[in-house]
C-alpha cells in the first residue's frame, strides 16, 4: 500500500486505501553466520596463481563482470540474478570458443557446454543436463511468452550456475582437483538430490 496512491473512483474522489498484492522473487537473507566460506586459499594458488587471476579477469571480463554483477549490487531480484548469471556464462562460453579458434555465432546452450565440457569431472551433476537446463531457465526468465518458472526452479538453477562458474574459474586458475573437490561440499548446499 502506499499512501499517496489512494483507492479512487472515476472523478478522482478518493473513497479509501488502496491495497495491491506484492510477488517477489527475492533470496531470503542469510540467517546465522555470516563468514564468508570460499571454495579455495591463497595457499592452493600461491603468486602464479593472482597472476593467472588477472590475466582471466581481463580476459573473461565481459562474462566475469556480468556474472557477478549482483554481488556489487545487492537487492537484485531472483530473475536478474538468473538473467546475470546467463548472460555471463553465455559470454565466457563464447570467449571460450573464441579462443580455440571458433567464435561464430552460437547459441546459449552451446556456450555453456563449452564450459561444462572445462569442469564437469568436478561438478556433482551431469554437465550436460546442466547446461540445457540453464539454457532452458534463462530463455523462461528472458522471453514473457515462456512459462514463469517457480521461485524453487530459479533458486536451484542459480545455485547451480554459482558452483558451475566456481569450479570453472577455479580451475582455470590453478586450483588442484583435489582443493576444489575439498571445498564443494560449501558449494552445494541447497541443491536438490545431493
């Protein structure tokens, strides 16, 4: 409700309060501790590890940037944080392609193969499922003649997408196989089935 937007007739008299039913999509805020847990140390990547940092942010901006655009602004709704992560991971799938040679245009669900194809010997579901999943929850999000998907579906999809880009961007900075599989278990808490 908000005040100065009364419930009015056609004159413009006003003949009461105006309630208007609220939807959100919104995560709840984290309840308990809140330290921050991460998936690896300085001590699993050491200097080589910064430097290779600073080369993929540079060269993984676009999709970096857009991937994480929420943590820097907080209060995103649950579809932009889904819309974020796609778009992200669409880039950082074609800067993939680009760089083995391709970079033709491509759709979404082939960019995130490209990624899932990277990490999906670490990840604690088909990678391949995934990315057509993703692609499928982005494209409901992104296009009004798609079904509205339920707030769980985007919560489980988003979780998904965070630990798939973890894994990724881990790895591609040196992290060891055995340091990330360590550190999932953080990861996927709030998955379904795991």
């Amino acid at each position: 409700m908000h005040k100065q937007d009364p419930k009015r007739v056609l004159s413009g008299k006003v003949i009461g309060e105006r309630r208007s039913s609220v939807k959100t999509y919104s995560l709840p805020a984290v309840q308990g501790d809140s330290r921050l847990e991460f998936l690896f140390a300085f001590q699993d990547i050491g200097a080589s590890g910064v430097r290779r940092w600073i080369r993929l942010e540079n060269e993984f901006s676009r999709g970096i940037h857009a991937f994480t655009f929420s943590i820097r602004h907080r209060g995103t709704s649950l579809d932009g944080l889904i819309s974020d992560s796609g778009i992200g991971l669409e880039e950082i799938g074609h800067q993939i392609d680009t760089l083995r040679g391709g970079g033709n245009r491509r759709g979404h669900h082939a960019h995130l193969l490209d990624i899932a194809h990277e990490v999906d010997d670490l990840l604690p579901f088909d990678g391949t499922d995934w990315a057509t999943e993703s692609t499928g929850v982005y494209n409901d999000v992104k296009h009004a003649d798609r079904p509205d998907p339920a707030a769980q579906a985007l919560h489980a999809m988003l979780i998904k997408n965070r630990l798939v880009f973890r894994v990724w961007l881990a790895r591609r900075i040196g992290v060891s196989d055995s340091a990330i599989n360590k550190g999932t278990w953080r990861l996927k808490r709030g998955l379904p089935d795991t």
